[in-house]
C-alpha cells in the first residue's frame, strides 16, 4: 500500500533553540531541513546574505538535536588574526609564547559535547583552516603547547555569506574542508524573495521586541511599505526598522510617518511605477493639507469646508503631522523684503 503524503510542516520551526518564522514555500523547505537535520551530528553549512538569520538556523538545529542541554559556542572568524583565531578555538597551555601565564581552554573543548556553531567561515585562515579540518575528519586537535592531543565531541556547524565554491576555486578555502563542511547544505534566500513572510515577521518581531507593555500594531499603510521595500539588509534590518518605529510611534500603532524616510521613500518610487492607484491615507493627508492652505488656516472654515468638526480636523492635523508654513500667510511685500 503506498504511503500518504506527509502533511504541511508547520508555519514555523520552533526549538529550545528559536523559531524560524515563515509559511512561504522558501521558508517551508528549509523547515523540512531542518527537522530532518536537527537531530543527527552531521555537519551542517548554512549560507546566506548578511541579515537572512544564519545565526537563528543554527540555534534551531542545535535547539532540535540531543545536544541541547549543553553548550552552545559561536565563534567568529571575521577580522582575527590567524594566531589569535587558532588560539581562539584551540586554546593554549601554560608558557606556550609569551605572555601565557596560564592555562586556556579553547571554544571547542568549552563546546564539549554540545556545538560549535562557526560564522564567516570563509574569513578563515589556510592554517586554521588545516586545523579544523583534523577536527572534522577525525576528532582531534592540540591546544598550543601541548604534547599532547585532545578528542573533542561536538558538532560542528558553519555559515558563510560568501559562496565557498567561489573562495575554492579561488584558492583561499580547502576544498578538502569544503566538502567535509558541505555535507547538508542550508542557503536562506533573501527577504526580498519571500515578502509575504513579512506579515508573519512583524507580528512576531512587535511580540518578542515590544518595546512596552501592550504589544505595538502596525497601520495597513505601514505594512505596505514594509512589503514593498526591497530589505539590502534582510530580516535583520526589519526587525531594527520596527525597533525604531515603536519608539516613534504613538497610540501604540506605527504609521507611514514612523518609518525610515528612505524607506516610505522607495515605496513611492515603488508605487508610482505602477498603475496601482494612490493609498487612501495619503490622499486624505493631501486633501486635508490642501483645503488647509486655501483657507489660509483658519481651523473653523476649512472644518466647514471639509463637513467636519473642528475637534475632526485637529485629530486629522495631529494624525498626519501637519504644519503651517509661515510663508504662505505673509503678504506679498512682506516676502519681497524677506
């Protein structure tokens, strides 16, 4: 008898490590892969733009294995110096160079039996790069020093926003290393192909970064432009985008004039490429500023020219941040002196 298809994986992966957040097909591929991957010991290479949640994968995958109640150790290659790196993650013994008044375990042996979670691998020098692969083939290393060689348990997971074909071909990455970190691949495809994550996104960005006790909304206009901007710096730059936009906003809900001025920017540029027409809201902004400045400001008739209150027209002025220039009321001798 054959098998029934599997049902839907879940709108998220949730471990003791993180959630990855997404129903999009991108997103519920990489959920599939990372149930599967999540329990064994087997190296994992997750590659990525800046921004896309590297760090967050391999928090998920180490939240999901049997590892989980021991450490988790990230080390980051980006910038260190080759000594300092391979000090970094090896660590040194007593009087082993200058300076080494004591003993110091390195990252992998404080990971002991849990994972050593390893970014930018591609900054990584050739010489640490011979030492790594020790590791990966058969479980060994050497702090500086010693005489002696150490068997460490830990899995060893890597991430790259670099094509690390590219840096082989290159010759600055060992293909040897290469293939013995490629065993499953994970690549996180940039935020701006899988917009329609965003909703989820920033439902759950205003849960988990509230900035205080009710949880933030977001107006259907903001979250337009959310969905129209082209992210450079994927889900990272959204979640420090609405950071921002929840200390800006009032009435606990972010608007268009709490964004980033480049991004409600783009939207519009975005927004007059198409025939889609104008945003309601800024129509009434435009509407509203416009009877404003033919009546000269007078609140009372440009209420009465609107069929509003006074009281309607004020919520309106506070609600789109409108101002008077103080030019448009002087008189034309007045302007000529200025």
């Amino acid at each position: 008898m054959a098998a029934s298809p599997l049902p839907p994986v879940p709108i998220s992966v949730a471990s003791a490590g993180g959630r990855l957040i997404g129903s999009s097909p991108a997103m519920q591929r990489i959920a599939q892969l990372l149930q599967k991957t999540g329990p064994s010991d087997t190296p994992v290479l997750i590659s990525g733009a800046s921004g896309t949640g590297k760090g967050l994968v391999a928090r998920v995958l180490h939240g999901s294995s049997q590892r989980r109640d021991r450490p988790f150790v990230t080390v980051h290659c980006a910038g260190v110096e080759e000594s300092l790196l391979e000090n970094e993650l090896f660590g040194h013994e007593k009087g082993a160079f200058t300076g080494a008044a004591q003993a110091k375990p390195g990252l992998v042996e404080v990971a002991e039996g849990g994972t050593l979670f390893i970014d930018k691998v591609a900054e990584m020098s050739p010489g640490v790069q011979a030492k790594l692969l020790r590791l990966l083939e058969d479980g060994y290393y050497r702090p500086a020093g010693s005489t002696q060689e150490v068997r460490a348990d830990v899995r060893v997971l890597a991430a790259t926003n670099r094509p690390l074909e590219r840096e082989v071909m290159a010759g600055r990455f060992r293909e040897d290393l290469y293939y013995r970190l490629n065993v499953v691949t994970i690549e996180l495809p940039p935020l701006r192909e899988h917009p329609e994550d965003i909703p989820e996104l920033v439902e759950h960005f205003l849960r988990t970064r509230a900035v205080g006790p009710p949880p933030y909304g977001i107006h259907p206009d903001a979250l337009e432009a959310l969905l129209r901007y082209d992210w450079p710096g994927n889900v990272r730059e959204l979640a420090n985008v609405l950071d921002r936009s929840q200390m800006l906003a009032g009435d606990q809900v972010i608007t268009l004039d709490d964004l980033p001025e480049g991004l409600v920017k783009a939207m519009s540029a975005t927004a007059g490429e198409s025939s889609r027409p104008r945003h309601l809201r800024e129509v009434e902004r435009r509407h509203v500023l416009e009877v404003l400045q033919e009546e000269k400001w007078n609140k009372l008739r440009a209420a009465n020219a609107l069929g509003i209150s006074r009281r309607a027209l004020y919520r309106l002025i506070e609600k789109y941040r409108l101002q008077e220039d103080l030019t448009e009321g002087r008189s034309d001798s007045a302007k000529a002196a200025v």
